[in-house]
C-alpha cells in the first residue's frame, strides 16, 4: 500500500502540476529557441556584418552552439542542488535565469553601435540561457513523474515535454507575425526585438503558476527516509551518478542523439537550407515550422501514452528508425519550393521525432535511484546536446557549404539514427518501475554495511 507521502495525487492537483511544468518549460524552449530562429534569421547581419553571407550565418550558428555547451554545466549544479533541496525550488530558479537572459538579450547593441562587443555580449548571455536549460529540464519532467502512478507516467510525463513544441511554435508564431506585419528593414532595425522583451512578461506568468505547486512527494519521502537512516549522500552527484548509473548515462546520451540532432536540422537548419537552397521566403519556411510545430504539440502525449501500453523503447526505437529513413524525402520535398511539401517534409520529421521525445521522460526518469535522480536524468540528457543538438545547425550548415548538397546532412542524421537504435536496443525496459521504490545504490550499501557488522557480532 503506498504511503500517504506517496500517495496518488487529485485528478485536480495532477493537472495542476503538469500546467505548471508544461508552461515553465514553454517559456524556456520558447526563449532557447528564439535565439536559434533569431541566429537563422538576422543575427548573421546584426553581430556579423563584415562577412559572407553563409559565414556570417555559420558565425551566428556558433554563438548558437555556445548555449549548448552551458547545458552541462547547468546541469551539474542543478542536479546537485535539485537532489538535495528539491525538484521545485531550482524550476523557479530556472525560469528566472532564463527569462532575465532573454530579456537582456532583446536590450543588446548590435554590431553596428558597439562594435566586437555585441557579439561577446550575446554570447554571454547565450550561456546563462544554457546554464539554465541544462537544470530546467531534469526538473520539470520528475515533478510529473514523481506526482504521477506508474500505469500512465508515459503520458503524463510527456506532457512538459510539449513544452518545446510549444515554446517552438510561440517563438516561430511571433517572428513569423513580426516578418508579415513589419518590412525587413523595419524588422532587422527594432522588430526583432520584441520577441525577446516578451519573454519578461511570459516569466511573471510562469512563475506565479509554478510557485502554486508542491514539491515531489517521492523526493520528500526519499529524504525523510535519508534523513532517518543517516544515509545522506557524501559523494557529488556527477561520482554517485557515474559510479552506480554509469550504464543508463551512456544509454541516455546516446538515446538523445538522433532525437536532438533531427529536432534542430528539421527546425533551425531549415531556415537556412530553405532559404538559401530552395528559394523560399523567410515567411514561407516560418509558417512551415509553425504548422508542423502545432502537429508536433498534439501527437507527444500520443506517443507517451502508447509508450505506456507497449514499453519505452519500442516507441523509441521506431522514431529513431522513422527519422532515419525520413531525411532523404525531408530535403526532396523542400527543393521543390513547394509550400504543401514543405509542410509534409517538417511535420512528418517532427511526428517522427515525437516518438522519441515523448517516452524520453518517463524512460530517463524511470533509471535512476531519486536521490541521484536530477543529478542522473539532467547529466545523461544534456551532456548528449554538446556533441548532438549544440553543432548540428553548424554541422549541416558547413556541409552545406562544402558540397552544395543535402545527401550529406541527410547521412549525418541517418549515423546519429544509428547510434540511438543501438543504444535504446541494449537498454532494459523501464515502464514498470515505481519510482518510489528504487532504491538508492548508497541506501543499498549502507544496509549491506549495517549487515554485515550485524553479523560479526
């Protein structure tokens, strides 16, 4: 019988919790990604003016990828802190860390009225929005898993990670509505800006939602029984982590590398490749996006609720062989500069991708002991975006560059595809697993230990 601090929550306080998770991660991928779709767009003429096009684009891109490589780091910290103080108290101060970035970054002099010092400074603060997507993240989906029951964790677990699409879809839906309604000059001057000033408002909103919820109540009991035992944990969350969850770390990173890498070829990369290669309006490729984003939204929770019925890496396995096999079509479609094709080639990429993104909670959630649980989800999930997700825009971009051809981004996703298949193919399966009673590895040896000098007596 479970206990009363384990106990099920409301259908009402559920729903609550997974608001709160949803619309704190939707303000921070909407923040995230309005840098990429901004880096696609107008950073390349703002920061980078003196150099080629394409380059001033790759230049962009990497001040992009700098983001990216904040994330571990964050997610360090936020792991450590999170599997000590708890789950909630380091989501607030995600959210702020993010927010206050986004909005500075709509402040910042371009290149023109600085100088070289625009571009440090956006770099800078790309790395706090890094920093503070590295920890959002891993405490967003334990809040839902660590409130939710075991029979339908897929699904509502997969519901904050709508929170990218949603974020995707709000960036792309303001920048597509700021390119229709002002010129370009008049955009590349002020409008773009707006965007990111936004974001101060969209944080109040988050914030006053998710300081209404509760802290996980599988975390508390696990401290309460931490607390009376005296099993505290004395190691840093990165040695526990490695030292008993080595195995599900590689697996995490390398689950995360076909989803992250075709998640931004399809949507930051195609802003380029469209443009540049198929002669389609900046417009056209936004409302693409926009379209396929919304697709992408609704059939997440459909995927983890079919994760819940046939297991996490079934689902898994089939978005990373689907996305695989679906870059060759993406990039046909898209040179025909059609606006129907163009929207077949995303949304089915992005359909595709959500059978992975949406068991991906659950499925990290479900390995590892809940005091190490932040610690172990964040550093498998956001160690992977440094060599997946941070230089794929770079990636295909530069190899756009060399050959003047799609087939070799097309074999880049298709290797990463790979590298998924075999990593979520040697994995166990996870669905069944009630989090509150995974032990942890520490608690197992401090028990052992106790045991033992029991026995000498």
């Amino acid at each position: 019988m479970a206990s009363a601090a384990t106990a099920p929550p409301t259908p009402n306080n559920l729903k609550r919790i997974v608001a709160a998770s949803l619309i704190g991660t939707t303000i921070e991928w909407y923040d995230f990604f309005l840098y990429g779709s901004a880096a696609a767009l107008v950073f390349n003429e703002l920061f980078f003016p003196d150099s080629d096009p394409l380059v001033g684009t790759l230049l962009s891109f990497l001040t992009y990828a700098v983001g990216f490589a904040a994330r571990p780091l964050g997610a360090l910290v936020f792991g450590h802190y999170g599997d000590r103080l708890g789950r909630k108290k380091l989501l607030v101060l995600s959210l702020l860390m993010m927010g206050g970035a986004t909005f500075a970054i709509g402040l910042v002099p371009t290149h023109a009225t600085i100088g070289t010092a625009a571009p440090v400074l956006l770099t800078v603060l790309r790395l706090v929005q890094g920093f503070a997507l590295g920890g959002e993240w891993g405490g967003a989906v334990l809040l839902v898993s660590e409130h939710g029951d075991a029979r339908r964790r897929g699904f509502w677990a997969s519901w904050p990670q709508t929170g990218a699409p949603a974020g995707q879809l709000l960036a792309t839906g303001v920048l597509s509505l700021l390119t229709a309604v002002l010129s370009e000059s008049a955009f590349n001057s002020w409008g773009w800006r707006i965007p990111f000033l936004l974001s101060g408002v969209l944080v109040i909103v988050g914030l006053w939602i998710r300081l209404s919820v509760d802290e996980s109540p599988v975390f508390k009991q696990a401290l309460a029984q931490a607390e009376s035992r005296k099993t505290e944990a004395k190691q840093l969350p990165l040695v526990a982590v490695l030292r008993h969850h080595w195995r599900d770390v590689l697996v995490a990173m390398g689950a995360r590398m076909a989803e992250n890498i075709s998640y931004y070829v399809i949507t930051a990369f195609i802003l380029v490749y469209a443009t540049t290669s198929a002669g389609v309006s900046k417009q056209t490729a936004l409302n693409a996006v926009l379209i396929a984003s919304a697709v992408h939204f609704a059939v997440i929770p459909a995927w983890g609720a079919l994760s819940d019925r046939i297991g996490r890496r079934p689902v898994y396995l089939l978005g990373a062989a689907g996305v695989g096999l679906w870059m060759f079509p993406f990039f046909k479609l898209i040179d025909t500069g059609g606006f129907g094709n163009l929207i077949v080639a995303v949304t089915v990429g992005l359909v595709l991708h959500g059978a992975m993104y949406a068991p991906q909670a659950a499925f990290f959630s479900e390995m590892f002991a809940t005091r190490m649980r932040y610690s172990g989800a964040s550093i498998g999930a956001q160690f992977a975006s440094v060599a997946a997700g941070a230089p794929a825009p770079l990636i295909a971009t530069a190899l756009l560059s060399d050959y003047d051809s799609s087939t070799p981004i097309s074999l880049y996703v298709i290797a990463a595809s790979v590298l998924t298949l075999i990593a979520v193919g040697v994995a166990k399966e996870t669905r069944h697993r009630d989090l509150a009673e995974v032990a942890s590895p520490e608690d197992d040896e401090v028990a052992a230990h106790r045991a033992a000098d029991a026995r000498t007596v």
